[in-house]
C-alpha cells in the first residue's frame, strides 16, 4: 500500500465510494506519530496480556487488515485480544508511551473504512471481550462488554421478555461496541430509533489510557455534560468503548407485516409519506425497487413479482388492538396511493420470508456484477419522492445500472450501483453519479451518510455538509481528547 495516489474505494462489501489520498493510512509525524510497532512494545503487550493475545506473524495478522471496505488492506504491525477493560487501559498506555498509533477493531463489518489498520499500527481487537455482565429486569436495562454480538443482545433481553430495537443488517455478525462507535441504525430505526437512543451509560479508555465511566442507569441525568453522547458515533477516533449499558423496552405483544405492490416508485414514496401523515409511526417500512426485487427473487425465491417498480415492505408492533388498526390503515393508504396490490403475511413463517426479502437485498445485488457500490445518504421524508426519482435520472444519465432499496420511513436511501472496477471509464461515470447524490442530498438538507459512518469513504463529504464552524468544532473536540492523534488517525477528517 505504498501508491499515494487517489484510489476510489470499492468492492463487494457494500461500502461507499470516495477518492481518497492512502497517505492518510501511513505514520504520520504531523500528528506526533513517529514509530510502528516495535519489539519492545510487543514484549511489553506480551507481559500485560500473555503470549497467545498478541499477534504478530503476518499470516496471522493478514484478517486484521481490512474491514467491510474490502478494497482498503493495511497490514498493522500487531493484534492484540485484551478480555478486560483494564487490559485494554494497559495496551492503551503501551501504545501512548510508544506514540504508535492504535485502531479498535470489533468483527470489521463497517462499510466506510472506520477500522482499516494505519500502517504498523497496534489493532486492538475487542471481540474477546464477549460477557453479558447484567440483564436489569426492574431497570430495564442490560451491561455488557462491547464485544458481545449485537443479536446475542437482543436474545438476552428476549428471554426476560423485554426488546433490544437496532437492528442493523449485520446484527449477526457485529459487536455491540462496534454499533456504538457507528452509531448504527437498522429497519426499525422509524419508530425506535438508532443505537445512540439506547445508550444510558459507557466505559471508556481514553488517549492516554484513563479509563472512565460515563452515564448509568438513571433514567433522569443532566449533571454537567453529556459525555457519552460525545463517544457514540466517533468511530474510536477519542477513546476505546469497552462496555456499555443499554436501554431496553417491553416487547411488543404483537406484530404484523404487509407488503405493497407499486408501478411508480414515486407512488410508493407518496404512501409512505400518507402513513406518516396520518400519525402512524410503523416499526418497518422499508422499500426495494425492481431492479433489487428482481435480484432478491432471482436469489432467494420468496414468490415476490418481478414485473413491479416498486415493493414496499411495511410492519407495525404493539399491543394487539393497535396493531390491528395501524395495519389496516396502512394498507388503506397504500391503495389509496397506488399500490396495485396489498397484502398482509398470513402467519409468522410468511412474515419471517418478506423480511428476508428485504434483509438479503444487498447479497443479492452482489451477484450481477463484480463490483457492487453500495451508497448510504439520508433526505428528509418530504423529498423521499423526489430523490428517489433523481437516482434514477442520475443512473440514466451516466448510463449505469442501480439498484435502490432502504429505509423509506426515514428518508435513508440506499442506491447500489452494480459495476466493474477493471472498467475504468464506466468508475469514472460511477464517480460523476456519486457526485451529482451528494449534491443533491445535501441541498435537499439531507446527509452523506445515515447510518455507514463517515471513516475514511465519506470524509471528504464531510466538511461540505457541516461547514467550516462545525467541521472546526469537531477538529477541536478530537484535538483536546487526544493531542498525540494516536487513536484512529485519518479517520472522519484528517487534523
């Protein structure tokens, strides 16, 4: 990885596109960086932790050197598994001592480059770190270690009959400190929000390896300043997330999924503007357009009809009543909107399959071509018609073919564009497209990204949407918390 040249990111993994300079993933002394990895601070991260913990050989540290943005490998010069809190503290101030930079790492399945390694950088690899520690069933909480599977979570607080609600796609497969970092999002993101508005309380290891508890089980606390909230969503770039305590809620006595049929994609943006009209707020309402439904059928055979523009995926939990209105109001709507056919799930099993539809699009959009885009912007409800029909233009226009599915109810598009790297000319027509979305999602008061994070793919982006005052306020926040620029360097924004 020694070409600086610009490189677009791309590849099957789902990540957003950007023109980035690799100089940001070497060393860099500017920010008081000046070493790898050395043999010393592997005999001292070998004493802290014990032999088999720390990773050196290259063919054992080779997994560790990319994330979901499968384009970007940087080999680090050490991974290290602590199990505890305090081991992670220790690994921290070895690091500092050294002024090696550091990288958190949980599963590596973000999709913006957020853990790609800085060159002989020390990884930090939370995935051993997999305790649930506490299920709080008079408190309605849960405390676990960050590296317990964001599923796992969910199943812990199912079991006492309480909800854990983010579901993102990869919520089999990644961490829930990972989810934090990200502040991920997931379906059920319209009614019940995203990571961030479950998060009562962390424990954090800072730059300089203090390790800090921020928040607790307090449903009711404004002494001083929120600092948790200032860690969720900074992607590891001012301290190391090693435990979390999380919000849970009463599950949901019942639940019923419907699907609507559209000939206009516009059609099926104006229903789900009607539901949110008409004050519902379903759990689901999530969207694929015919090119994704025809790769989603082609892929998992679920019975959805190909010859539609538009299948709209809509679900609303609750007490058994309400469900039951809200239901039939949205399937009111959706007719009253267009739709050409509405149908409810008959029992679970169907409901199950029509989630799957929407959960395996990406995997099905993955096959036609050798490289798959997958971009990430967010535009207020009221111009969810619109955008949607811009990508479309936008596709037509630079002559390329994109699939669109995502979080309709709340505004999240995720249009995939379906290409091949080794073409050249047609990535420069991805690039001019991508280009044209971030203008347009940006002047339509939207953002860059909803839920991918920003790591090093939408970086550039950044300071476009937020400004210059912003944009120099968050520089400032990562200058105080860690001067060295040893934690996460490069990503979000270069200091």
């Amino acid at each position: 990885m020694s070409d600086a040249r610009p490189r677009f990111l791309h590849g099957k993994a789902g990540h957003a596109p950007l023109f980035i300079s690799l100089e940001c993933l070497k060393p860099r002394a500017t920010l008081g960086i000046v070493t790898s990895v050395t043999p010393t601070l592997i005999s001292a991260l070998q004493s802290a932790l014990s032999p088999d913990r720390v990773l050196t050989q290259a063919e054992d540290i080779l997994p560790y050197s990319f994330d979901g943005t499968a384009a970007l490998k940087v080999r680090p010069g050490a991974v290290v598994f602590p199990l505890t809190s305090e081991e992670v503290a220790a690994c921290m101030k070895l690091a500092r001592a050294a002024e090696v930079p550091v990288v958190t790492r949980g599963s590596g399945t973000g999709l913006s480059g957020g853990s790609v390694p800085i060159a002989g950088c020390l990884v930090i690899c939370l995935t051993q770190m997999d305790q649930i520690i506490e299920v709080d069933e008079k408190n309605l909480t849960i405390h676990a270690q960050c590296g317990v599977i964001t599923k796992d979570i969910d199943d812990a607080a199912g079991r006492v009959g309480l909800f854990y609600p983010p579901d993102p796609g990869s919520m089999k497969i990644s961490t829930i400190g990972g989810n934090v970092a990200e502040n991920s999002g997931g379906l059920r993101g319209l009614k019940y929000g995203v990571t961030r508005d479950y998060v009562m309380g962390l424990t954090v290891v800072l730059a300089d390896g203090t390790l800090t508890t921020l928040g607790n089980k307090c449903v009711k606390d404004v002494a001083g300043y929120s600092m948790k909230d200032v860690f969720i969503g900074s992607e590891g770039t001012l301290g190391i997330i090693t435990e979390v305590t999380l919000k849970l809620v009463p599950k949901p006595k019942a639940r019923k999924t419907m699907l609507a049929l559209y000939d206009s994609m516009e059609a099926a943006a104006e229903t789900i503007s009607a539901i949110i009209a008409a004050k519902i707020i379903p759990c689901t309402l999530e969207f694929l357009d015919r090119v994704t439904v025809q790769c989603v059928e082609d892929f998992a055979k679920i019975g959805l009809p190909t010859d539609v523009e538009a299948v709209v995926l809509m679900e609303t939990d609750g007490h058994p009543v309400v469900v039951e209105e809200e239901s039939a109001m949205m399937m009111q709507l959706a007719r009253e909107n267009g739709a050409r056919e509405v149908r409810a799930a008959a029992d679970d099993a169907e409901a199950l399959r029509l989630a799957t539809a929407r959960r395996s699009a990406f995997s099905a959009l993955a096959r036609l071509r050798p490289t798959t885009i997958l971009e990430d912007v967010t535009v207020p409800r009221t111009e969810l018609a619109h955008m949607v029909k811009f990508i479309r233009q936008v596709a037509e226009k630079h002559r390329l073919q994109v699939g669109t599915f995502g979080h309709l109810g709340d505004g999240n598009l995720h249009p995939t564009f379906l290409t091949d790297e080794r073409d050249h000319e047609e990535m420069q027509r991805v690039e001019e497209a991508l280009e044209d979305i971030v203008n347009e999602t940006i002047r339509l008061g939207g953002t860059v990204t909803g839920e991918h994070g920003v790591g090093l793919a939408k970086k550039a982006f950044v300071k476009r949407q937020l400004g210059e005052a912003s944009y120099e306020l968050m520089r400032s926040i990562k200058r105080a918390l860690d001067p060295q620029g040893l934690l996460n360097p490069g990503k979000i924004f270069d200091l």
